[in-house]
C-alpha cells in the first residue's frame, strides 16, 4: 500500500502523486472501501480518485537509471511487423496493455519508423497509428521525465534522435 506523498505509475492517469489515503463510501452506507486520492503530475488541477484494491492498475515509478538503460537500447527493441492495419493495431493494444515502459517504447518506436517509411513512399500516416502513438508515447515519456527529472520534450528527443542514428 502506498502512502502519502509517494509517486506511482497510474495505468491511465500517467504519474500521480498520492494526495490521501482514506476510507469513503462513495454508493452509501455500508459501501465503504479505502481509496487513492491521486493528482496526475502532468495534469495539474486534476484529480483521480481510485480504490486501494481496484483493478486499475497502479506500481512504482521506474527509476531514472531504467530509462537510461532503455534509452541506450531502444536500437535493440522490438517492432511490430504486423501487416494488416488492425493486426498491428491489436498488437499495439496488447503491448500498451503489458503496463510496462518497455513494451511501450516498442510500440512507439514500431509506430515512429512505420510512420517514417510511409512518408518516404509518398503515403499519408495512419490515423490509427497517430491515436495509439498519443497514448503510448504520453505514458512513456511523461514517466521518462518525471524519472529523469527532465522535461517532456527532452526525453522525446533523446528518444527519436537514437532512432534517427544521431546519438549512437
């Protein structure tokens, strides 16, 4: 159990910072359960609200070293090489829903060099891959950052520049 003050991982709130921890019976009498009052670091004013023992997933942090370490081999990971549109969509899915940053920078680097042959071909980029890239990527960067202690816009280039071969 976490308490306040602690910084977890949030499955779709991205990093929160947990406000409170207190029991409320939010279905009336008699429906208490204990509860997470979190606030999303990158979303200031915001708030979630969700049950120690909920499905939704909730875990640490990784730690600032992990994303140096992925960020060194994120030539080494993984890509989708799904053909049809919805089988690579459905992959996608399946990796973003692992909860784990590895698995989510594969999905952005698979989409990131699919997206880049596309335009070289003269073709257009999917929208499919656009709205999976916004998740996937918003969840592995924001985590990335706030590890890092770094902004957002840091972390994204350090990522695709390894991609285009410029820091090697």
């Amino acid at each position: 159990m976490y308490k306040v003050g602690d910084y977890i991982m949030h499955e779709t709130s991205g990093v929160c910072q947990v406000k409170d921890v207190s029991e409320k019976a939010l279905h009336g009498k008699g429906s208490e359960r204990m509860y997470y009052s979190l606030e999303p670091v990158f979303d200031k004013g915001a708030s979630v609200l969700t049950p120690v023992d909920s499905k939704t997933r909730i875990r640490d942090v990784k730690s600032s070293d992990e994303f140096k370490t992925l960020l060194n081999e994120v030539n080494q990971l993984d890509v989708v090489k799904e053909e049809g549109n919805r089988a690579r969509t459905e992959k996608f899915k399946e990796k973003i829903a692992l909860f784990d940053p590895k698995q989510l920078a594969s999905v952005v680097k698979s989409i990131y060099l699919h997206q880049k042959k596309r335009l070289a071909a003269g073709k257009k980029v999917m929208s499919s891959d656009e709205r999976v890239m916004d998740v996937a990527a918003q969840r592995l960067f924001e985590e990335m950052a706030f590890a890092m202690k770094t902004d957002i816009d840091t972390v994204k280039h350090a990522f695709f520049s390894r991609l285009d071969g410029e820091d090697k």
